[in-house]
C-alpha cells in the first residue's frame, strides 16, 4: 500500500458539475474520515469557490494544475489515490490527465459520455493501465450509471430466480425532468465537429460495439429506437438522447464481465411517450427532433447559429431550484431465451445530468477508493457494472437519492401485467 495525502482529488472542482459535486461533499455527504482536496486551473476560482462552500470547506487543500500541464498532473497524482475529473469536453481537456493516471497507477472515475474519446483513450493507454495498476472507470453520471447498474442489477435477480441471465434487456425512460449545462452541451457539439472532416469516425459513430474488444463475439444487430409501439409498456416510444452512449457502456459490460449475461446480448433504450393517439404524437415529435436535431448539428454554419443564440453557454446549467425539483425515472424488462421475464425500476431524485450526476460521481469515486480492493481489481479501463460490487448500489441508494427495485420475476406467459405500473408520467 502506498501512502498518499488524498484518497480523492476532484479535478475540475470549478466546472458546474465540479461545484455541486463539491457542496455535496462538504454539506449533504460528509463521508467519514475521507481525506480529498479541490483542483482547478485557476487560483482565483479555487479561493473563491472555498469561500462560497463556507466553514466546512475551510480545511480543504486546494491544488493548481492546468490540463494540459504534465508535471502539475504528476505532481497531483502524486498526492492522491483516486481522481474524480469533471473537466470537459473530455476530447479537448481529458486525455494528459489519463495517461498521467495510467503511468503512476492513480485510479480515475468521470462522467464523460463521448464514446469516441473513450474509444481512443482505451486504445492507447489501456496497457499502461494494466502495467500500473491504475483502474479507469469513465462514465459514472447519469451516463451511464442508471442504465449500467440497472441492467447488472435486472441480472443478478434473473441468475438468483432462474439459473441463466436474460440475453434481452430493454431501458425505457418512463419520466424524467431536468435542464442541461453548456458543458454537456459543448461536449455533443465537439462530437459533431470531430464527425464532420472524419469519415473513419462517422463509420465509429454508428457502431454500437464500438468500446467492446475485437473479439467480443457478439452478433445480435444492435438497434436505434425511432418510434415504435412497445408491447412490453403498452406505450408508444420515440428516441433517448443518451442511448448512444448507454447502450455502447452496457454492451461493453457484458463483453469484458468475468461471466457474460449473453454471448449474443441485445439491449436498446427510448423514452415511452403513453399509450394511444396522443402517446403516437409525442413520439412521432420526438423521432422528428432527434432526426432535425442531428442534421442542424452536422452542418457547420447552423451548428454555429444553434450554439451562438440558442444553446447555454459552457459554466451555464439549471439553477439549485430547478436541480432539486428534477427527477428521472427508468423502467427495465428483461427475457430470458426460455422466455422467464425480470422488470426492475431505478429512480433518482435530483435533475438527471447535473444535480444527481454530481452525487453518483462522488459517490463512485469514494467508492472506488474504499470498496474496489487493488488486489481482486486489477489495473485498466472498467465499466461501472465490471469493476464496481454491489456496495455502489447501496451508497447509491444510501447517500446518492438513487433507488433500484425489483418490480417482477415471471414466466412470460404467466406474467400479471397489473404487477408494473405501466401508466406513462407525461412529465418528462
């Protein structure tokens, strides 16, 4: 074991999310005996940051370091076990800071959601990894803890009830309520900009398999839910804007587990919009923006219109207000190849990307320190389902506003379908 000053450094802690993450830690959560410190570009942000969190922030170390400066990321890894970055977009700001974590064997967590970046980053630093000891584990927001932990949890409840994982699993978003930072917003604008002189990329883009290894040895044909009437909700469903990502985490989840769900896994999302003609409206709405959304984006004289007039900008987010009074709902089905059916419900209770995010990234940090031991968990790039016990759910349930039940176990043909509330909130 190696004695270090930290067990967390929160890298970022200045960015919008870095900020709630921080005030969680000193106000709402205040972890027993954790040792961490604050870390940012800027001197002047760190002091003044410090002062906003009051007292109890009085005692932290604050740390300058650039990303983009090696010897201050050294320097900072020095010091620390864990480290929780907030800095994006990830393709712009987050590679130095891994492969600094990946040389000296410093364990590092985020809440990236750029599957390209990720893609890169396992590619050219996942050997480093495994020499060092340093475990990476990327997307441990709202992408893609929900859908990643759900579906492990959906899982282990198939195993425990009928022998066998489900080789089908579905994500629907029944509700969710929440705004949207400029940071979140300048990483999917990045992403276009990348896709737009990279046809290689575009081809990358499209491929659900993307973070698997080559040999994954899955060949169910991944698909995109548009819109689409699902039987299992007896609800309409359009397009999940975090599919993408989601969907991508949890196909790498199963390819690289110690027991795969499924050699031939299938898994999507979407969001229900309710049954019947309105329910279709809203959908057919959906699929529509989704479809604008993507061709206004990819062209570069309207994605800087878009950007410039009518998108926050990068420090911007929703408001304490409007954190606390979001909230998201998500729905899983899962079948088994002999037809027995696990449904299973995960809930948060603060807005989706920033006010919840914040707690699950805090969260997945601590217990990446405390709960992932170096010696069962070896070095390299991990999913939160593959390198996280089941200890994360229940600091996640305990600590973070999250809850994960188990809604019914079945035959399908027995299934009693007024066992899941299937009725659509129309928030969201």
């Amino acid at each position: 074991m190696v004695n270090k000053d930290f067990d967390l450094v929160i890298f970022g802690a200045t960015s919008f999310v870095g900020k709630i993450l921080c005030e969680y830690l000193v106000g709402e959560h205040l972890e027993p005996n954790l040792s961490w410190a604050m870390a940012a570009r800027s001197q002047s942000k760190l002091d003044a940051l410090k002062q906003e969190l009051g007292p109890n922030a009085a005692s932290i170390p604050l740390i300058v370091a650039d990303s983009f400066d090696t010897e201050a990321l050294q320097t900072l890894c020095a010091q620390t076990h864990v480290v929780i970055s907030t800095v994006g977009p990830y393709a712009l700001y987050g590679e130095e800071l891994i492969k600094v974590c990946a040389e000296s064997g410093t364990d590092y967590c985020d809440l990236t959601g750029e599957a390209q970046w990720i893609r890169r980053m396992i590619a050219e630093y996942s050997e480093t990894a495994k020499a060092s000891g340093a475990r990476i584990v990327n997307c441990c927001g709202f992408d893609s803890i929900p859908s990643d932990l759900g579906v492990k949890f959906l899982q282990q409840h198939a195993h425990s009830n009928f022998g066998n994982y489900c080789n089908t699993v579905t994500m629907r978003v029944k509700a969710t309520k929440g705004g949207a930072s400029g940071g979140t917003i300048a990483s999917a604008i990045n992403i276009y900009k990348e896709a737009a002189s990279n046809p290689e990329l575009r081809k990358e883009l499209q491929d659900y398999y993307s973070l698997c290894p080559d040999e994954h040895g899955n060949e169910v044909k991944q698909r995109t839910v548009n819109l689409e009437y699902d039987e299992d909700f007896k609800s309409w469903a359009g397009p999940f804007i975090m599919e993408g990502i989601n969907t991508r985490v949890v196909l790498r989840s199963n390819a690289i587990a110690e027991s795969k769900y499924a050699e031939q896994f299938e898994y999507n999302e979407a969001t229900l919009t309710a049954d019947g003609s309105e329910g279709e409206k809203k959908a057919k709405r959906l699929a529509q923006f989704s479809r604008i959304g993507t061709v206004f984006l990819a062209i570069a004289p309207l994605r800087a219109i878009i950007t410039t007039f009518f998108l926050p900008k990068p420090g911007e987010g929703p408001s304490p207000e409007e954190q606390n009074a979001g909230f998201f709902d998500l729905r899983f089905c899962g079948k088994t190849i002999n037809g027995e059916e696990v449904r299973v419900k995960v809930t948060g209770d603060r807005d989706p990307g920033y006010g919840s995010s914040a707690k699950m990234l805090a969260q997945a940090g601590i217990s990446l320190r405390r709960d992932v031991d170096k010696g069962e968990v070896a070095g390299g790039f991990w999913t939160p389902a593959t390198v996280y016990g089941d200890r994360l759910i229940e600091r996640l349930q305990s600590f973070a506003g999250l809850t994960f039940e188990l809604q019914s176990v079945s035959k399908a043909e027995l299934m009693n379908t007024d066992e899941v509330d299937d009725e659509v909130d129309d928030e969201g």
